[in-house]
C-alpha cells in the first residue's frame, strides 16, 4: 500500500478545469466559437433579411443569436461528452447502489464505490426523475426508477433526511415535502 | 440500514445538470442577462463613443456589442467561481480539506475529508498532469494528487510508477506524460 496525504482546497479543480475537459470531453466544443457564430450569423441574416429596417433585423437577429448560443453550446457539449465516455469506458450503462447507514452513505456507481459522512451532505432534491444528493460539492444521482413503489421512495427519502444535518434539511425542503406528502 | 439498486446510463442524467449548478453556481439565468446587459451595453458604449468621434454609428455599435460578448466568458467565470465558493462556504463546507490518495493493489482510495471513494483500477482511465497537479480520472470524474503532497521529485516518481502499473493498457497508452515522467532517472 502506498500513500500520499495533504491537503485539497475545494476548488482546486477549478484551476485545471480545461486541462480535464479536454480529457473527459476531448474535443471540446469551443464556445466563443458557437457564441461569434450564432450572434454574427443572426446579426447579418437579420441585416439582409428585414428589408423595412435593416438595423431592426439586425438587432433581432443579433438578439436570438444569444438566446440560441446556449442551447447549442449545452448540445454540443453533451455530444462530445458522452462520445468521450463511451470511448473511455467498457460499459454504457453503470449498475449504482445507494445504502444507507446511520454513519453515512455508501454509493456504488460502476467501479467506483464512495462512503461519505451524513455531515458532507449538504443537499437533497428531485429532479427529471432522479434523487440527487450533493456533497463536497460531487452530486449523487438515485434513478426514480431505481425504487420499486413510492412508498419505498419514501421510506429511503425518509431515512436520509433524518440523517441529515438540520441546515441540509432546510436546503431540501421539496425533498421535506414529498415525505411529508400523504400516498394517494 | 437501507439500500436501492439500479442503473445508470451514461448521459442519461444531464438534464439534471443544471438543477445541480444551480445550487452551486446560481440560475443560468443570471447568466445569461450578464451576456445580455455585456452585449447591449457594448453596443451602446460603442455607439456613443464612434458617433461622438467619427459621426459613424453602425461600425461602432458592432464593435462595442462584440466586445462585450468576448468578454462575458471571462467575467462569467470570475462570478461562477465567487458564487461557487460563497454557497460551498455558506453550505458548511470548508474550503481547506484534508486529503488522501492510498494505491492498493486492488484499488485507487481517495479520500477528502467526510468523504471516502475507491476505484477499482479498471476505473481509471488515464493519468495526467496539469497546473500543479496529478490528475486521476476515474469513471470521469478527477481525482487530485497536488505536487505538495509529495516529499520528494523522487517520491512522486515512485507514486506514479506504482499507479501505472495497476492501470490498464489502454489507461497507460492515455497516460503519456505520466509514463514519461515515472520513467524519467
């Protein structure tokens, strides 16, 4: 066994941020490029087009090429994300255990098994379709899909927010709510 | 005790992505009327000063309107940062941690603080280095060993010539620099 030991600052990771993006997306969308595309294509089509006032069009045109930027930039990016993975990865779809102790959360996703205490976990909520817990600022997913009733839904919920810490709590409040909820 | 089971594709969950960012980085719509006020005030900024200098409007405008979305991306940053430790701090998490990177034969141990993760070696994908640190990638995800958590150039040679013997050969066909500095006398 062979160790190392130190110290992290939370947001180390945000210093080399490209260098890892680089490498888990590879070819990275770039997105001044999809931003100088979209608002100068708008822009100019917006010039020729709009006959009655050219600067009109141009501004609107100028305009929804912001609004669009986004959008494409979040599909580019998923794209070359999951072909990144895939082509890293021996497996498309990773089998995940979530256990709850009265220690802490033990989550199994692929290889990969994680043990964090109850106090790291800052956060619980539901969105799409998944649970997601966050802590040391990592997101858990639970597929819905994962529970075999919402009442077992519930009762898991239950028991990982009474594990929680009161300001956690208080940060996942709709998650309070869905237990609170009476089954229909 | 309670435990779920189930499975995860990959990609499956990225419309939950910015539900998670936004309890870490605020709404993208703040964002996104960062750009928008960037990219009209530009405009107008550019507008003002070319009709004042050069009596010409147009040029100016389109000048002043680039300028300002070229510089929402940096800006943008700096604020997701500030937004991004201020709620890690106001969650109760520290910015200092204690940390651990532990080789077994079995498996790569990292732990930081309240939380310990353990990737079978198969789970590594490469190793590289950037900015000052060593970076594990492990099912996607990086795992930090920072060139001061090393006592010795030697030391960390040792380290990495250990890790790259347990990861496979096409994590150690990804790992170049890697390779190449454990190898280096």
């Amino acid at each position: 066994m062979t160790s190392v030991i130190g110290a992290l600052r939370l947001d180390d990771g945000l210093k080399t941020r490209a260098a890892i993006e680089k490498r888990t997306i590879g070819e990275s969308p770039d997105g001044y490029a999809i931003v100088s595309a979209l608002v100068l294509g708008g822009t100019i089509l917006g010039f020729f087009l709009w006959v009655p006032n050219p600067m009109l069009g141009a501004l609107v045109g100028g305009f929804s090429g912001v609004v669009l930027q986004y959008p494409a930039y979040r599909w580019a990016w998923g794209r070359a994300w999951r072909k990144a993975l895939q082509a890293r990865y021996y497996d498309y779809a990773f089998p995940i255990a979530a256990e709850l102790t009265q220690e802490a959360l033990i989550y199994e996703i692929g290889d990969e098994r994680r043990v964090t205490k109850w106090r790291a976990v800052t956060d619980l909520f539901w969105n799409n379709g998944y649970w997601i817990l966050i802590a040391q600022c990592r997101s858990y997913l639970i597929p819905q899909a994962a529970f075999a009733d919402p009442s077992n839904e519930r009762a898991f919920i239950s028991e990982a927010l009474s594990y929680m810490s009161e300001e956690a709590r208080a940060r996942s409040a709709g998650a309070v709510a869905f237990v609170a909820r009476k089954d229909t | 005790m309670t435990s779920i089971r189930g499975t995860i594709r990959i990609g499956e969950a990225q419309a939950t992505c910015a539900a998670t960012a936004k309890r870490q980085r605020g709404a993208s719509g703040l964002y996104f009327a960062m750009m928008f006020a960037l990219w009209i005030g530009g405009g107008v900024i550019g507008g003002v000063t070319g009709w004042a200098i050069h009596g010409n409007l147009t040029v100016a405008v389109c000048l002043g309107a680039a300028a300002g979305l070229l510089s929402h991306r940096p800006l943008a940053k700096r604020l997701a940062i500030a937004l991004f430790r201020q709620r890690l701090t106001g969650a109760g998490t520290p910015l200092d941690m204690p940390a651990a990177m532990t080789i077994t034969p079995e498996a790569l141990i990292y732990t930081v603080s309240d939380v310990e993760k353990r990737g079978a070696w198969r789970a590594v994908s490469e190793i590289f280095y950037a900015k000052g640190y060593w970076i594990f990638m492990v099912q996607s995800e990086p795992w930090f060993a920072p060139d001061h958590f090393f006592a010795s150039e030697a030391d960390k040679r040792a380290f990495l010539r250990e890790a790259l013997s347990h990861v496979n050969e096409e994590a150690r066909a990804r790992s170049g620099d890697a390779r190449l500095f454990a190898e280096r006398t």
